[in-house]
C-alpha cells in the first residue's frame, strides 16, 4: 500500500460537493473512518466530471443508520447498504466487506450473500478493479493505493483484481462493466482478462436477474458513448445474452439512434433509455406484424399482439418496466398515425404526449434510408417550424395531395375495359356522409320510383274509372278562418 498526497493526484475539497464531505464529516465525528471511493475518485484523477460519489465506511448500517436517522435508509439483502439523503442529493455508503466465511454461491460461483464485515485491507481485496479501488479522504488529504492503480490510470489500463475468471465467476455482470468501463474511459483491456472473455463465459450472464441485467443495459445506454460500446457487445458475445430476437449486426437505423443519444447526453439533454430498446426492437416488431397480417388479423390489431408478444419474449432476458413498455409500444404506434394522419387531427396530434418520440423515430427511420414513412419525417419537421397561418396551408395542401392519392388508388383497382355503351350521368352525386342525410337520400329515391309507377298507371286506367269522374268542389273563402283556433 502508498498513501499518496492528494494534490499531487490533482484532488481537492473544491472539486467535491457539499453532500459527500457532509457524510464523510458525520461518519468521522461519530468516531468511524470514511473515505470517498470508486468511480468518483477515478473520475476527478482523469478529469472528468462524476455524476456522482460513493462513500466506504467501517460501521456497520445499523451503525450509519443511528448517525443519520431518518436521513438514511438500509436497501439490499445481498450486499446490505446504506442510502443516506443530503439535501436532494443520495450518497450510497457501504461498509468494509471481508471474505466470506462460508461461501453462499449458486452452482456456477455466483456470490449469493455477502454481508461480512471487515477491514479496509481485506475490503481493497473485494474490488473489482484497480482503478476503483483507491480510497480518498479529503479532510486529511489523503489518497490510500493499494494496488498501485494510479500507474493504470496513467497507462490508461483497465485491470481486474484477482483472478479474471474467479472474478466473473462470482459477479458475472462485472463483463458488462468491464466493456462500459473500456468505452467511457478508453482504456485497453488487460490481456487476462481477454483470455477469459469467451462466449461461453458470458453464457453465466444467464443466472444473473432479469431486471439487474435491464439496469445494466440503461448505464450502457446512458453513459455517453453507446456507438463505440455496441460493436464490443457483439464483438465479446454480449449481445446475445441481452437481447433475445435482435439480430446481431448493427443497422444504419441503429447507429443513427446510437450516435443521436449520445448528441443529447454530451450537450445536456435529457433521454429516456427505453426510447433505444425501441430502436433495437423495431425490426422484431415489424416481422412479427407481418405474421399477423398475412393470418388475415386487421392492422389495429396486429400491431397491438405484435408489441406484446416482442417485450414478453424481450422479457426473458432483460424485464422491462411496465412504464417504460408502455413507451415503446407507443413509440411503435405513433409511426402508423404520423404516417397517413387526418387533416382534421394534425394539430391535436402534434400536441400529443408521445409526439415527440415518435416523431424523432420516424425522422431516425428516413434519415437511415427507411423509404416506408413516404418522408414524413421530414414534413413534419417542417410543420413543427410553421407559423399558424402556414400550418392551415400546408394543412390544405396535405389534404389535396391525400385526395389526389386516394383518387389515383381507386382508379388504379377500377377495370381498364369499360362497357363501350355505358352512359355515365353528367353530374356525379357525392354520396352522403351522415347517416340521416342517406336515410333521406335513399327514401326520396323510393319515392321517385312510386311516382313513376303511378305514372305508368295511370296511363292505362280507363275513362270511366271513378277517379276520372270526380268533380272538383269549389269552397268559399269567406268562411275559411286564417290564424290559430282553438
């Protein structure tokens, strides 16, 4: 071990927000030892920016728990922590770990119970990797090196503690943080651990639960750099383990989305994760459809079967959320609205909740060559940037070209030979579209033909008929009384 002066790591109390020093100065007032370790520690050293810090402790969290009262709130029956709230800020607080005593593993080594506690030498042994096991106190300005970790920081080196395959063995999801750790920081893999790294290692990834699986893809998605970590997925056999029925290659349309959530992430944007599950999913979705559709299962209702029957297989590998399934298939839904929507419901559509999703899938789709939104996309993209007035043209001129579409449709299913002696009348009565108004319609036709039937009656009837007999009363004027009676 070297204990390192934390200046010369470029660290100081400036960099650190007033939530972790107010724990880490409470935790020491109590008479316990607390340091800052971790992601927030390696981060500062590169010059990064953290999202944020974990704190390492040797008091137990029943201990931490009487310190902070109410403030804090013990989670986890696997490896027990400490959540402790500052302000509007959550600092995860964790206690020295020692080796287990007796090993609570699954058949392939996975470390089922870990709540032992120990010394912050035997904790240093239960890391993961090097650079995230160096332990920071700023109060003494001190950094603990037990493992020599700044050297890889330097030689930008990622370098697992340990047996590599032991290691995977007992966390297989410290492969996934191994790939994300290579593509945030750009460091190089240690060649132990790529000799390990095997298709048939990452196949462990099938004990691990579906839903820690799901957060572990969100920290892919969201880390900033998803277009270089996709290639690694499928490059180290990862890719299969988390998606079910996703083929593994990476589409133009896949990238595109990739490189966009990135966009978003570095200029401070804020994403939904499950808006990407919606991406790598759409192709799935869209065989599935098919399947339906060529059963003979109206569009409405092969779209609503096929996105359940897509996130319930999704299911068996990463289980997402209700809220955020719900999402997706809205995404999928909103693609066939904005691709032949009605005039009249233009606007109440671009005030939807779930437009801007859609939209910026439907523009993602024309802009990876997707030729099936009929360029959509890009009119409403310029919809969004019209004035009122040039919305209702534009409105209008949708509206003829949607006319003209559905008349060049009729025309091309219509026959091409016509009956040469058929008359076709000179004015065309557009047929009515409420109910009423063909209920009358079709009773003034029903009349029309009764006429013309007592017409040609009437022309047989002969003269001495009693109806042509009859004579016509003249009245008196005189005694009619106009205006209301009794």
């Amino acid at each position: 071990m070297q204990t390192l002066r934390a200046s010369k790591c470029g660290l100081s109390t400036s960099q650190l927000p007033s939530s972790i020093l107010d724990v880490i100065d409470s935790l020491t007032k109590a008479g316990y030892e607390a340091y800052i370790v971790g992601g927030g520690v390696r981060d500062l050293m590169l010059g990064l920016n953290p999202k944020d810090f974990d704190a390492v402790t040797n008091a137990t969290p029943s201990q931490v728990k009487e310190v902070f009262g109410r403030r804090c709130r013990i989670i986890g029956r696997r490896f027990e922590l400490a959540h402790v709230y500052s302000g509007r800020e959550l600092i995860e607080v964790a206690t020295f770990r020692a080796p287990p005593k007796k090993a609570v593993t699954s058949a392939q080594g996975m470390i089922l119970r870990d709540n032992n506690w120990g010394t912050i030498e035997q904790d240093f042994a239960r890391r993961d990797f090097s650079i995230n096991a160096m332990y920071y106190q700023p109060r003494k300005g001190i950094v603990l090196d037990f493992c020599h970790a700044v050297d890889d920081i330097k030689s930008k080196t990622l370098r697992l503690l340990g047996d590599p395959a032991l290691r995977f063995e007992e966390d297989p999801v410290r492969m996934l943080r191994t790939l994300r750790f290579a593509a945030k920081l750009n460091f190089n893999i240690d060649p132990a651990i790529l000799d390990v790294f095997t298709p048939e290692m990452t196949q462990l990834l099938r004990d691990v639960s579906p839903h820690r699986l799901y957060d572990e893809s969100q920290k892919l998605f969201t880390m900033g750099h998803l277009h270089r970590i996709m290639p690694m997925l499928i490059e180290f056999g990862v890719w299969r383990q988390l998606f079910a029925d996703i083929p593994q290659k990476i589409t133009k349309f896949i990238e595109l989305a990739a490189k966009n959530t990135d966009q978003r992430i570095q200029i401070g944007k804020t994403i939904n994760p499950a808006f990407f599950y919606a991406v790598l999913l759409w192709e799935t979705f869209l065989e599935r459809v098919d399947f339906y559709t060529s059963k003979g299962v109206v569009p409405t209702e092969a779209r609503a079967q096929a996105g359940l029957d897509v996130l319930k297989r999704q299911a068996t590998r990463t289980i997402i959320p209700r809220f955020a399934e719900t999402f997706v298939r809205e995404v999928w839904e909103m693609q066939s609205r904005l691709l032949n929507p009605k005039p009249q419901q233009i606007e109440a559509l671009s005030g939807h909740a779930r437009f801007r999703a859609g939209f910026d899938f439907m523009l993602l789709r024309e802009k990876s060559g997707d030729t099936s939104s009929n360029g959509m996309g890009s009119w409403w993209e310029a919809y969004q940037n019209m004035t009122t007035d040039e919305k209702e043209r534009a409105i209008s001129a949708y509206n003829r070209q949607r006319a003209k579409g559905r008349r060049k449709a009729q025309d091309e299913v219509a026959p091409d030979s016509k009956v040469s002696n058929q008359i076709e009348p000179l004015v065309k009565e557009t047929e009515s579209r409420t109910r009423r108004s063909r209920r009358t319609q079709t009773q003034r036709v029903e009349n029309s033909k009764v006429m013309m039937t007592s017409t040609n009656d009437a022309m047989t009837i002969s003269p001495d008929h009693p109806i042509l007999k009859r004579k016509r009363v003249k009245r008196d004027l005189n005694q009619v009384v106009f205006g209301p009676t009794q």
